[in-house]
C-alpha cells in the first residue's frame, strides 16, 4: 500500500505545507516520502509519493520515478512484472515493477494498460508531450480520486490528502449519504461519487488524459467477456481450470521481497489460498486470525 498526490495548479506550494502532507502520507507508505514539482504547461504539477517497500527495498525504486521523458507515481502491484520484464530481453537498473511499468508505457503507450495484471493507480507524466496519463485497475482494488474546481485538478490515494492540500473541508454530498443509509456498503460503488462534493473515484478500467489545458477524455481499456466455448466443457474440465488459474493467481501474488502473511476469515477462500500457498508452493507463511 503506497499513497499517490497529484496536484495540478498555478500555486507553489511551500516547505511546511509539503511537509504536513507528507508526514500524512506515512500511513500509507512508511519507508519514503518524497515530493517533486515540475511545469505543466502553464500550470505546475505537483507530485507527492509514500512508499510501502515490497518489491526491490533499495532506494533506487523510489518514487516519483524517472525514466526517458516519463515520470510516474504509482500505487499498488503488478504480478506479472517478472514475465513482462523477460519479453522485453534487456537490462533493468531495478529488480521492481515501478520501472516495468514506464518501460511498457515508453513501447504500447496506453496499450500496456492491458498488459499488465495486478492492483494499481497510476499516474504517469509525458514530458515530452505534456499530458497526464492515468490508469486504474481492471476491478478498482487500488483507490484513486479525482477532484476538479476553480481550473485545479487533484489526484489522490485519500480524501485527506485533498482536504490537506486545499486547506478546506469539503461539503458533504447528501444524496450519496442518504443512498448509504437506506441500502448499505453495498450501494458504495454504484458510481463514482463519494460522500464529498466535487470529489469522486476514477472509474475502475479505465485511463484519463489530461492535457496541458486541463482538457480531459476518458476511455475504458478493459471489461469482462463471456466465452461461449467454456459452456461446452465437462464439469471435469471445469474444475481442473479453475484449479490452475488459482494456482498461477496465488503464485503471482506471492512474489515479494519482504516476508508474507496471510489473515484467515475461518472461510473457504482463506483457506484455500493458505493450503496451496503451503503445500502446492512450498511457501513457509505467518497466518493471523482476529476473533
């Protein structure tokens, strides 16, 4: 878990104030916090990032991270970065997926987007071009916000972080209270409103590019297909795939450089992912329970 801040504006921003948000971020990303400012058009983009190390702990995969004419802030994982990295057949200066990422981008563009399979938010700066890219996971796993008022755009992992930086309360949005409290949590993600005015989610698979004159457009880059060929299968066949795609899924999702933990709910799904963790991968893992 990793905290993103992009602030698009004509303001600075000064030392005390970068570090208040950055000491607020430290819950999201404990091991480093760092801020960069660059020109964005006639506007300046302001780019905050809090790092919960798990892939490659050296400071050399700290974000904002620089590559060719790229910058990126990025929260979340993606699990197939070892596979992705041995098509490309070439040296890396990191062993993370931060920097996969900008490599992909630098070859497919917004095409690497469907490449990719993980939880993410990110948030790359084209030079070169001067447009923000953003992206988000296939099912929304990883939070991203999005905020617009008064010619300023803000991009964040917490609703805090909003508040921190404008130095304001939001007004409540009551129509998505009033919609909580008559039909629940699961009314939350109908849409992308969140229980703040002017704020709301990025929708899930899907990528924004906002250019230098805070123009934006908005393309989905992934939605669930259905596969007439599968309802052919035996019920055999069925359960011996669904067997090897959580496989490969648990495996993918263990690859790490600091020690893994499980929580167990008591259900069938925790347990199962402890089982093959433990016995069809060979993976020594710490479990919790909360009672």
């Amino acid at each position: 878990m990793c905290g993103i801040l992009a602030y698009i504006t004509d303001k600075e921003i000064n030392h005390i104030k970068i570090s208040k948000i950055r000491d607020l971020m430290t819950c999201r990303g404990p091991d480093n916090q760092t801020y960069k400012k660059k020109s964005f058009g006639k506007k300046k983009l302001h780019l905050f990032h809090s790092r919960l190390s798990i892939q490659d702990l050296n400071e050399r995969s700290n974000q904002p991270y620089v590559f060719n004419n790229y910058i990126l802030i990025f929260n979340g994982e993606i699990y197939n970065f070892k596979q992705l990295k041995t098509k490309l057949n070439k040296k890396f200066k990191t062993s993370s997926d931060t920097e996969i990422i900008l490599h992909y981008y630098n070859i497919y563009k917004e095409k690497c987007f469907e490449l990719f399979e993980g939880m993410w938010s990110i948030i790359i700066y084209d030079i070169k071009k001067e447009k923000i890219v953003v992206s988000r996971d296939r099912f929304g796993e990883k939070p991203l916000l999005f905020f617009k008022k008064n010619n300023e755009i803000i991009l964040s992992s917490q609703i805090s972080y909003i508040r921190e930086i404008l130095d304001t309360n939001q007004k409540l949005n009551s129509k998505k209270i009033n919609s909580f409290l008559h039909f629940g949590y699961k009314s939350l993600f109908k849409n992308e409103e969140t229980f703040f005015n002017n704020i709301n989610h990025v929708e899930k698979s899907s990528i924004l590019t906002i250019e230098k004159n805070l123009k934006i457009s908005k393309k989905k880059y992934w939605k669930l297909k259905t596969n007439k060929e599968i309802e052919k299968l035996s019920l055999k066949d069925h359960i011996s795939n669904t067997k090897k795609l959580l496989i490969n899924a648990i495996d993918l999702r263990l690859i790490s450089d600091v020690p893994i933990s499980l929580n167990l709910s008591g259900g069938i799904d925790s347990g199962a992912i402890c089982s093959i963790a433990s016995k069809i991968l060979g993976k020594k893992l710490e479990t919790f329970s909360i009672i």
